[in-house]
C-alpha cells in the first residue's frame, strides 16, 4: 500500500498490488488517484498477490493505498490524522494457517531533501470478517481464519527531532500472508 502526502495541507490517493510480497505501480486516474502495478507475468490478476500452500491460498487484494497528513507541529506524518485514512485491503484465505502481518517501511519512497533525516516509521493494521481482530502492531502477525477479511492498515513516520519540511511524502506498507 502506498501513502502520500503533497505540500502542508494536500494529498493524493495510491493503491497498489501485492506482487511477490512488493508493491508494484501503475496509474490510473490522471490526477489525483494512483494505483500500483508493473505486469511482470501474468500469475496474478491486477491488484492482488495470490501465496499458494499445497492447493491452499491466501489472496491480497489491495482496495486503496491511503493517505497520510501531519499533525499540528508537523512532527509526525500519518493516516490517523484528520483528512487522512487508512489504506484498505481484503484477505481471502483458504484455510486457517495463514498469518498476515504488515511490514513498516524502512524509509519513504519520495521525500523532499532532508525530509527522511530523524525519522522512524511504524505501522498498525486491524481486520473484520471472517477474522475479526481490533488495531495490533504491523510486525505482530495475525492468524487469519477461512475466509474473507477486511484489512485496515495504518502508516506513522515520526520525527525524533525537529519537524518535516513542506513538499511531497511517499511510503509503502507491505502486507504478507505466510
């Protein structure tokens, strides 16, 4: 999943497909939405990651990457901010072995300079469906049940000193399902 942010107060939207538990891109809306998807072969269908365990699956379907805006001093960039929203995807599992976590990024995708100085990065995810869990860290894995599951799945980088400076922000969030 990906999220942006542009300037002080604007964003836009990214989506993304899972491919080999990365992110790959491709747009799809001129302005202001961006899916993520480059066709390397043909194994999966657009915007979803398909993890086979002896004719068992557990499939990633990415709805929306989200967005992410910064608090009022500007020290932290997020999707819980006001405006911003979580990226969003479903989990279909054919069995009740597959766990599913979300992998925080090692950094942004897209910074202004001296925008990636003194930062770390978290993330959190929650599920409802056929597994029904309430917001957990992104490293602490979840096992899913059979079945379908909605993902939320939250982006924070946090300056541990001084604040982001103005300009365009981008990060990727990786779901794996093991």
């Amino acid at each position: 999943m990906i999220y942006n942010h542009t300037g002080a107060v604007s964003s836009s939207v990214n989506g993304g497909m899972l491919k080999n538990k990365r992110i790959l891109g491709r747009p799809i809306f001129p302005k202001k939405v961006m899916l993520v998807a480059l066709l390397s072969a043909a194994l999966c269908a657009p915007s979803a990651y398909a993890k086979r365990k002896k004719n068992h699956s557990c499939t990633i379907i990415v709805l929306n990457g989200g967005t992410i805006r910064p608090n009022i001093d500007s020290t932290a960039l997020t999707s819980k901010q006001a405006g911003a929203y979580a990226g969003t995807a479903i989990v279909e599992t054919t069995r009740n072995r597959f766990r599913l976590q979300v992998q925080s990024p090692l950094g942004f995708t897209n910074m202004p300079s001296g925008g990636s100085d003194n930062v770390v990065f978290a993330s959190t995810f929650s599920g409802h469906g056929a597994t029904n869990f309430s917001e957990r860290p992104g490293e602490n894995s979840k096992r899913l049940k059979r079945g379908h599951t909605r993902i939320e799945a939250h982006f924070l980088a946090k300056k541990t000193t001084g604040s982001f400076v103005a300009g365009h922000y981008s990060g990727v969030l990786t779901l794996r399902c093991e």
